[in-house]
C-alpha cells in the first residue's frame, strides 16, 4: 500500500489536494484529486512539480502575512513551527527558490529577512532595520555606536561604509552581504543606561548616547580611522552633549585614558572648555588618577612634551576636516 501526505493548502486554492507518494511508486501513475468534480491520473514526476509550486505558494503566502504585521524578518524554526505539514526538506527548497527570486535572504545560519520591493535592487535591507531584531533572535545585548550612532545623533557628514554593533563576549564575526559589512565589537558590558531608543520605520534600534558615541570614538579610533577621523565627528558630536550626561555612573564605565585623551581634544583641539571642565571636576570627585599616556595610543613617548593637566603625552598632531 502506497503511503501518502495531504498538503495544506492557503485559502485562493482551497479544495485542491495533491498527493505526494513514497519512493516506491515514483515511477508509477497516481490518482490525483484536484476538485471534487474533476480527477485525473498523472506521474509521480508531475505531482512532485505541482506539489512543490504549492509549497512555494503557501511560504510566499506566510510571508505576505509577516509583511502585513510589519515583521521584515523571521526564522526558519518559527516558519516550521507555523507550517508544520511541511517537511524539512521541502521547505528549505522552497527557501531557497525565494532566495533566488530576491524575495528574501539568508543574513545568517537560520535566519532570513524580507526584501521589500523598494530594496530588490539592493538585494538586502539597510542594517538600520534589521539588527534589532537579529540581536533580540540572537538573545544578545547590544547597541549601534561609533560612526554610526554618532549619525543618528546628527554628527556624521559622510556615510559610513561599515555598521557597527557593540555586544557582549563571546566574540561575533562579521557578517558581509550584497556589498554590506556588519562588525561586531566585543566589549565585557553594556550598561542601558548609556543608550537611547532610535525609531526606525521598523520599530526602534537601541544606539549609544552622545557621550557613550564619543568615549567610543576615542577608545577604538583604529576602527574608524584614526584619531582625526574621530575628533572630526567630535567637532558636530559635542554639540549634543550636555554637563548632565558627564554623570559618576560613565564616569567610572569608561577608561581613564580615554578620558584623558578626550578631555585633552574637547580642550586644546576642540576648544569645548566647558565640556572640558566639567570632565575634569568629575574626574576628580571620583578620584580618577591621571597618568602619562601618549595621545596616539601606537605612536612614541619618548623625549615628547606633556600636557600638565591631562598627563597627555603629545606625540601627534590632530587635524580635521573642518
């Protein structure tokens, strides 16, 4: 007796049913109902073709419903768990039709977003609009900084050719697709405290502070640069940063040096005086102790003059774009 599995079907091709046999009647011919009033009888082949359109149809279908709801993502273990009448295989080929069609894409292993019709061309969505909620499927803590939180703040006069995501140990690779790179930045906390909710057209994106941006900006320079690119950005940054973010919580977040190096820029380069000053009484209050650090953290110390305030070993001259 040949065994057979009845297909679930989505509503505009109710009452057609496809059978699809065993391996053991893959040469044979079967009986197929396509209506009530109709049947016919076609080979094995032929069934495996219409069976697989409809599996495209009803996935293509589930998609359009996320759509609807908003959703530009999902995973393949919550596709599975709503179509469960499907098997592994068919819906992985289905998948991959899809993929192929650039209705959707894999981001990473088990995971796929939805491309809009306004981003075929691209192939992808802008990671904007995608890392929330890839972390939150990740069950990770993260947050968007350096040149990229500092765009959203309003201090960036050049797009960023990378994306960069701040989250916890263990370390993440980066990802690359269509031309797009997502790094991933290890760091030991996060504190959410120091971020603040950015409203996508897709939700929201948790993105650095100004402060927590700038602190970043200095401490990891070579990712973005160097330290002109950062004081560059720092020129438009300060100008979101008030006394009350420089609070004894960041304060003791962040490292002395890169406070050092940041109250150095703020008042000899960037002559922010205020923002200066109040860095340095809060310094203090917390009993930060200062040492000689070069500015350029890779360059020299030896024979180099030092800025008596900020121990700051001078061993490089800074130059923006302004």
């Amino acid at each position: 007796m040949i065994s057979a599995k009845q297909l679930i079907l989505p509503q505009k091709l109710k009452g057609i049913h496809y059978f699809l046999p065993n391996e053991e009647g893959k040469n044979k011919i079967f009986e197929v109902n396509l209506c009530d009033k109709y049947q016919k009888t076609v080979p094995f082949a032929k069934i495996y073709f219409l069976v697989s359109e409809i599996v495209d149809i009803n996935i293509q279908t589930w998609i359009e419903k996320l759509q609807a709801l908003g959703k530009n993502a999902f995973a393949l273990e919550f596709l599975e768990k709503e179509l469960p009448s499907y098997t592994d295989i068919g819906v992985k080929r289905a998948l991959s039709r899809l993929t192929s069609k650039g209705s959707i894409i894999s981001i990473i292993k088990g995971y796929y977003l939805i491309i809009p019709p306004q981003y075929h061309s691209k192939g992808i969505l802008p990671p904007y609009l995608y890392v929330d909620g890839l972390m939150k499927y990740l069950n990770r803590p993260y947050y968007v900084g350096l040149l990229n939180a500092a765009a959203f703040h309003g201090a960036a006069h050049q797009q960023p050719q990378e994306f960069f995501v701040f989250t916890i140990m263990p370390a993440m690779r980066p990802i690359s697709k269509k031309g797009q790179k997502i790094n991933y930045i290890s760091i030991s906390e996060i504190n959410p405290k120091f971020l603040v909710d950015i409203k996508t057209e897709m939700g929201y994106l948790k993105v650095s502070n100004p402060l927590l941006t700038a602190t970043d900006l200095i401490q990891f320079e070579k990712k973005i640069g160097g330290l002109n690119r950062a004081t560059t950005i720092l020129e438009e940054l300060s100008e979101k940063i008030s006394p009350e973010q420089i609070n004894s919580e960041i304060v003791n977040h962040v490292p002395v040096s890169t406070w050092q190096r940041l109250g150095y820029i703020w008042e000899k380069v960037l002559e922010q005086e205020a923002l200066a000053e109040d860095l340095f009484q809060k310094l203090a209050e917390q009993q930060k102790k200062l040492f000689r650090i070069p500015l350029k953290a890779s360059g020299t110390k030896n024979k180099l003059p030092t800025d008596n305030r900020w121990k700051i070993i001078i061993n490089t001259t800074i130059e923006t774009d302004f």
